[in-house]
C-alpha cells in the first residue's frame, strides 16, 4: 500500500491535492460527471481497472437494457479534482486525465500512455431508427507503438488490426465481439449492439474502367504519397440479402490484396500491402455475382487511430479495461462480462461430425466402427435435416430415426455423447402450436424474438421434449447470427437493428438458463455460428462456419481463432477439412476428396492443427468424414494425432480450469504471452496451446519445412529433442506426418495413458513431461469430469513446480478432493530434452507414489 500511495504522490501535481471542488462536475461513490457544452460526460469506476465511459446529449434520457454486462461498480478509493480547465482522477492502478473538451486519456502509474481519445472524433449524428430518434455513434483513440487484436473472427488472414477497416456484422464465417486488446496491456471493450465499423476508411479508389461487365471487374492506378501499411478494404453491399458466391478480388501489380472465393459472400471484406511513395500501381477489383460495382477503400500508414463507429445508439459507451498485460485484460474482461463455466471432459475428446447421417442406422453404424477398430472419439454429431419433410425444426423423422430414445440410449453404451442441430426458426406448424412458437416470429423466415424471456422458456421446453430427454446431450445451434438478416424486424428490445450483433448471444443465453434450471447438475455445452461479448458465460463454443476446403482459408483459419480468443472468448473450433470440400460438395477446386491427392494432404496438415484447438472436430458437407476413407495414410497419421491429444488430456483439461477460475485462454497469438516483443506482433501461423506448447502449422501444398520465429527462452523441438534459443528465426522440418511443435523450457507437461473416451477410468500413471532449462510450474486440475459440483468445491489440484538450480521436482500439498478421486497414484518423470515425441514416457528417469502430501523428486543434471 505505501508503494501505491508514493507512486501517487510522484505521478499527480501538488495543486491537485488541495484544489477546489468545481461546480462543472460531480464525483459520488462511483461516479464522476462532468458538464460539457456539448453534452455530458459520466465516468464509472467498476473497479481499479475497469472505467466506463459514457458521453450523451444534453437532456436525454440514457438509460437502456445492458444484455453484455454482469459485473457491477466496486468500492474502492479514488480521488478526483480540477487543475485549470482539465479534470483528473486516479485509482490503485490507473491515472486519468480529461481535458477542457472532454477527451479522455489513461496512464499507467509510471506515467505511461496507455490510450487517449481524439475529441474531433467523437461524434453524436441524429438518424432515424424507425421513427424513433437515435445516432450514429462514434469515437477514437490514438494509436502508436502498439498491436491490437481481438474484435472477433474474420477470413482476411490478418493477425494486427492497428489501421485495419473492418465491419462487424454477424455473418456466417464471420463473428462480431467489439473487444480490443492492445499489447500495451489494456483493452476497450465498445458497448454498442449494433452493426460497427472499425477503423472507418478515410480514403476511396475512384474505378472508371470496366474491363470485363461478366465478372465485374474494373481497373485503375493509384500513386501513394507515402510507403508503408496500406489497409484496404472492399465494400460490396447486396440489397437482396445473403449473397451466396463470389469471388471478391482486389490486386495491386499482379499481387493478391484481398481475395474472398467462398460460397457465403460478407458485404465488406479487408487486406494489407506495403506500398512505396510515388511508385505507380495498377489496380484490379473484381467484384463477381454482386448487384453494384462496389467501393474499395483505404487507409493510409499515418491513419494511427482506433476508431470505433456504430449504426445505432443513444450515446458513446465504452469500458477501458487495463491489466498490464494481454492475459490480465482478458481476465479482467471476463469479470465484467462474465465466467466461462466448465465443459464436461468429454467436450475435449475427438469429435465425429459431417453432413449428415440420414438415419438412425447410419449414425449408429459409424459410431460401432471407431469403437471397433479402436480409434478414440467421444462426440458424433447429428447434423440438419432429421426432421420430417417439409418441416424444420427439432422434429425426429420417424421413418429414418424410429426411436431416438434407444439411439441414445446404444450411444452411451458405447461411451459417446451425442450433439444435435437446432435452428433459432422452426417452420412446423405441430411444434408452433405446440410450444406457442408463432406469435414470436420476428420475420418471414421463421426467425424467433430470444430478446422475449418468454420465448426462451417455450424453445427450451420444445428441446427438452425432443432432445435431451431422449439422452442428447448437447445442442447445435447453428445459424445464429441468424443466417438470413431480418430487414425491419421488430423485437423485445426494440428494433432487430439495434441489438443486431446480440442474437446469438440471446440464443445462449435461453438455453443456458433453461438447462440449469432443469437439469441443475449437468453442465451445459453447445455449439453456436455467431457469438458476442459475454457469450462465454453461457456454455457455448463456436466454429468458423461454412467455409472453403482450400490452402488460403486454411491459413485463415489460424489468425481468426487467435483473435475470437483474444476478444475474450477461449473455447473455438474449425470444419477439419473445409466444409466445401469438392466438386460434389460446392468446391471446384478438388475434383474426390477422398482420393485426389493435393486434398488429402490438405486434410492431413488442416487436422494436425485442429488437434491442437480447444475443440477437436472434423465436418464436411456431403461428406463421409470418418479418417479411414481416406486411406491408410491419412488414417495411420489421424489415428497418432487422435491418440496425442488424448494423452494430452491432462493438460488440456487443467487449462480449461484455468480459463473457468482464472479467466485464461487455450488458444493464444504469440503476442499474448511476449506482448514486447515486435517480432511476435504480426505472426499470424503460429500459436500457443497453453502457455508451454508452440504449435507451427503446415499452410502450404507439399512444403516440407517452413520458418519459425521462437520468443524469448529456451524450446525443445517435441519430436526430435533439440534445442533452440529465443529471438531467433529457424528452418525447421515438418515432414507430412508431423507438425512442429516445441516445448518451452521449464515446461512440466503431464501425459495420460492411452484411453479411448476422455472418461474412460484408468490407474496407470501419469508421466510429468519435463524440459528443464528454466523455473516452471504447473496445476494439475480434477474433478469428476461431468457434474456441476465443481462449482461446490468438489475438486482437487496437485501444485508442481520444477526449481532449475536445486534440480529439484516438487509435487506439492494436494488442495481438495472429489467423489472418485484416485487418493494415491504414481507419476513417472520423464526428462524431455533430448527425446522423441512421447517415446521416453516408457523409460521415466524417476517415479513418485503420491498420496497428497508434499514430495521432492531431486533429478541429476
């Protein structure tokens, strides 16, 4: 505390500290307000690093529904007054200035900068929202020195958003969370429900020439005036709705700027390239399939700002959220929006998924065959499309699946778990009388108000009676954006525009609390298309939607699982494969996916990165998706990998606790864990899966080796053993069968015996891989691994930690206990450098017998 109150003291001036209050603003318990000439500004503290920041205009009245927020305003101290025409506040952890025309700018005790608003930018413009007055809002900050991350998932291939024009519009393949995290260790959380841009463009492309009206495409030159970053972006409205088919194509002398060839079409699309001043370039923006020519604009390297602007709302509305470091601000986040609670274990399993089985017989069919030829899985899914002809909605076609109840019931005589897709619109006239369904219809597709409570109670009812109690244990909720936008919807909550991104959050949210509410010792897991700030809350996860089998959207597909994770989000997953995977299924590319050969090394590398993403899935459209079609290869490396993230399920189920009581993430960028470090800040094919394992997937065809960049410390290649240093760059090989994966020195990485279901009971030891070279810890986390009553304390952790220069192994005191829990085991200590994979588990270099208390393994050097 004195450490605290004597940076104070350095950091605020003299004057501030006997000043006279000013009538121009009020402070209360939480609260300070300061009178502008434009409006008001409201400052609310919900804790020492948590600030929200409101400005509206004089007179109106702000109040509103907050769908996002669950936290509410601390007590703490802070101390607030007036120096000249400026305001200044400071808390424990943050020190903030607001000049004479309102902007506001934080700092660290230190004295450091951390964001400042640009006051030109905020801005209030009155517009209509079906009769009822509203504004476009809008504001900025000010932008150096830094990279941010976050916002969501989008197909673009971009890591770093710093001067990147996006538009955050829920849309299959692409999910909208305004939550921005910066590596100068804040974030800013925008508190709008409605459709947002980020980083406005300032600039526009003017394309006079048409060189192919078939394909739309046009051309032009374009001269910068300064080198550097230029951030690109293609809007390309479609007043007819969901546009399916592209391509969108923009190129600057030959070179790929922004390239979108998948079959669900977004109206606004973005790319990068480095441009030189004076230098002419030609310019050539296709625009397939679209009703207009479209726009292409552009932002400039000196644009330096973060601008935040928002269809529709009654104010500016934004909590600056400040950690210190990217892994506290998306703690800090969760304890405003929300705890991610735990998955049961079985969620971390392999996953059996395609589209789709036809028939109970077929579904059933395919599950035996894993279990019979010995491949782990835990979860299948059924897909759309089981219900009767002409319907849609949880309906059971009763020719094709006679007694879901008994398909249920052989599924978990197998020890699988069973997933099933529902919609949020149902066009069956049984189930909507049945379940009062029609009078909350909000458009012509069917789509329902989950903005009414009364709504979600009767859609949970109606999946109660369908699904979980004939033994589903888990809901797809697919197309919950929802895929067709509904054009002057009016909801619970008003306008469908207004709230247009929470859908999906609403979806969860009714969900949740009706399975809790029924089934209050079972955990909730289901699978959603769109998500938005806070969904983590409600037991959900998501996957990147329908796209393309196809080199380029794979190496999307690792940026954009990196930045729903750093929006705050942890639990994400990907179609393994493509969804579109061939000429049968909507992809041209391939001609048989199950013997052409460019696919199936495609499949190959796309499934050892999916091993390593917190949810492990493999899904395709008209596809047989089980990994012995295709062939002995690809099932010889599938059933390895499968195997590897078993044995790994120690590990991973310790950091899904870490991300439920500590508010971390699985998933991480390389700028999470080294946020100082600028090599790291625009890698976008490699990622953390924890914090001890490096994962570098393979994104090109028939390359054997690629390049990796290794942050500071010391990491040990898993599959050879070597050692390489820190702040380096390497070639490395990635032979087909493998990808590289390194371990960070000081890791302590614990191994389970070989299981075929993540539940399955076994009393073999765990083997503790260790790679010395550094201090290191690790929590080993248990419980029963399917029933709430972790919530009630029934668990336990076994702390670890490995002293480098004592060469000592300590298993510390263990906390806790559970109902099932093995009182006394054995760990085997296997020494990782130098060893192959997992082949030294078998020749441990000292064993322990741990019955809970304390013990110290010494290790030789």
């Amino acid at each position: 505390m004195k450490k605290i109150i004597f940076v104070i003291l350095l950091v605020l001036p003299l004057w501030m500290l006997a000043a006279e209050p000013d009538k121009t603003f009020t402070k209360s318990d939480n609260t300070l307000k300061v009178l502008l000439k434009d409006g008001t500004l409201q400052l609310t503290l919900y804790s020492d690093r948590i600030i929200r920041v409101e400005f509206f205009v004089k007179g109106k009245d702000q109040k509103s529904t907050d769908l996002v927020i669950v936290k509410n305003p601390e007590t703490i101290e802070w101390n607030a007054n007036k120096s000249g025409e400026d305001y200044y506040f400071v808390t424990k952890s943050l020190f903030v200035r607001i000049t004479k025309d309102g902007a506001v700018s934080f700092s660290d005790l230190k004295g450091g900068l951390l964001a400042e608003e640009i006051i030109k930018d905020r801005k209030l413009t009155p517009k209509s929202d079906f009769g009822n007055k509203t504004y476009v809002v809008q504001t900025a900050f000010k932008s150096q020195g830094e990279a941010l991350y976050g916002m969501g998932q989008f197909q673009n291939g971009l890591m770093n958003w710093k001067n990147t024009p996006l538009r955050l519009k829920q849309y299959n393949q692409e999910i909208a969370v305004p939550f921005l995290v910066s590596t100068k260790g804040y974030g800013i959380l925008w508190n709008n429900n409605s459709v947002t841009d980020l980083n406005v463009p300032e600039q526009e492309l003017a394309f006079n020439e048409c060189v192919d009206e078939t394909k739309n495409t046009w051309k032009a030159t374009f001269t910068p005036k300064e080198s550097g970053s230029y951030n690109f972006a293609v809007e390309s409205l479609n007043p007819k709705g969901n546009r399916f088919s592209g391509p969108i194509l923009l190129t600057i002398n030959g070179d790929t700027v922004i390239h979108y060839n998948t079959p669900w079409v977004p109206e606004f699309h973005t790319g990068r390239i480095f441009l030189e001043a004076g230098k002419t370039y030609d310019v050539v923006f296709t625009n397939t399939n679209a009703q207009e020519k479209g726009r292409v604009l552009y932002n400039t390297p000196g644009y330096d700002k973060t601008l935040f602007r928002s269809n529709i709302g009654s104010k500016v509305d934004y909590f600056f959220v400040y950690g210190g470091n990217p892994e506290r601000v998306i703690s800090t986040y969760r304890e405003l929006t929300g705890k991610a609670p735990m998955f049961g274990k079985w969620v971390y399993g392999f996953w059996q998924c395609r589209e789709r089985y036809h028939s109970q017989s077929e579904l059933l069919e395919n599950a035996r065959a894993y279990r019979d030829q010995n491949i782990p899985v835990d979860n299948i899914v059924q897909d759309w499309n089981y219900w009767p002809d002409g319907t849609w909605g949880p309906e059971w076609n009763r020719k094709l699946y006679p007694d879901p109840a008994d398909m249920c019931r052989q599924l978990k005589s197998m020890n699988y778990h069973l997933m099933v897709s529902v919609w949020p619109k149902v066009t069956n006239p049984a189930l909507e009388k049945r379940y009062n369904l029609k009078k909350y219809k909000i458009d012509k597709n069917g789509n329902l108000d989950f903005f009414n409570p009364k709504l979600g109670e009767n859609y949970f009812k109606m999946l109660e009676d369908s699904m979980y109690n004939k033994g589903v244990d888990a809901i797809w909720l697919d197309g919950s954006e929802p895929e067709a936008y509904p054009v002057g919807a009016k909801t619970e909550e008003g306008s469908f525009d207004k709230n247009a991104l929470t859908y999906s959050l609403m979806l969860t949210r009714a969900v949740y609390a009706g399975h809790r509410k029924d089934f209050p010792n079972e955990r909730v897991f289901n699978l959603t298309r769109s998500a938005f700030l806070g969904q983590q809350r409600y037991g959900a996860a998501v996957w990147s939607g329908d796209v393309l089998a196809s080199w380029e959207q794979f190496r999307e597909q690792i940026p954009a699982g990196l930045n729903y994770s750093m929006a705050g989000l942890p639990f994400w997953t990907t179609d393994i494969g493509g969804f579109f995977r061939d000429k049968n299924s909507l992809n041209p590319k391939f001609d048989n996916q199950y013997t052409n050969p460019e696919y199936k090394e495609l499949l190959t590398r796309w499934f050892q990165f999916g091993t390593f993403c917190p949810i492990f899935r493999i899904h395709g459209y008209v596809s047989e998706t089980e990994v012995w079609r295709y062939g002995k290869p690809f099932e010889d490396m599938a059933r390895e990998f499968i195997d590897l993230r078993y044995r790994l399920m120690p590990y991973i189920y310790s950091l899904s606790w870490n991300v439920t009581y500590r508010g971390a993430s699985m998933m991480k960028p390389l700028a999470h864990d080294f946020p100082n470090d600028l090599m790291t800040w625009n890698i976008s094919d490699q990622f953390l899966f924890g914090s001890n394992l490096m994962i570098c997937p393979v994104t090109k065809y028939q390359a054997r080796s690629r390049k990796v960049y290794f942050p500071a410390g010391t990491w040990y290649n898993f599959w050879t053993g070597e050692k390489n240093l820190g702040q380096m760059e390497i070639n490395t090989e990635a032979p087909l069968e493998r990808v590289p994966i390194f371990i960070k020195g000081g890791s302590i990485i614990p191994i389970g015996p070989k299981v075929q279901y993540a539940l399955q009971k076994s009393n073999e030891p765990i083997a503790i891989l260790l790679y010395t070279g550094a201090n290191g810890d690790f929590t080993l986390y248990e419980d029963d691994g399917e029933t709430n009553n972790y919530e009630r304390g029934d668990y336990s952790e076994i702390p670890i930690t490995w002293n480098e220069t004592k060469r000592e192994l300590v298993f510390g005191d263990r906390r806790g206990f559970f109902r099932g829990m093995l009182r006394n085991r054995k760990f085997n200590i296997v020494i990782g450098n130098g060893k192959k994979g997992l082949a030294g588990i078998n020749y441990p270099s000292a064993s322990v017998e741990y019955s809970g208390k304390r013990q110290v393994v010494k290790l030789p050097k």
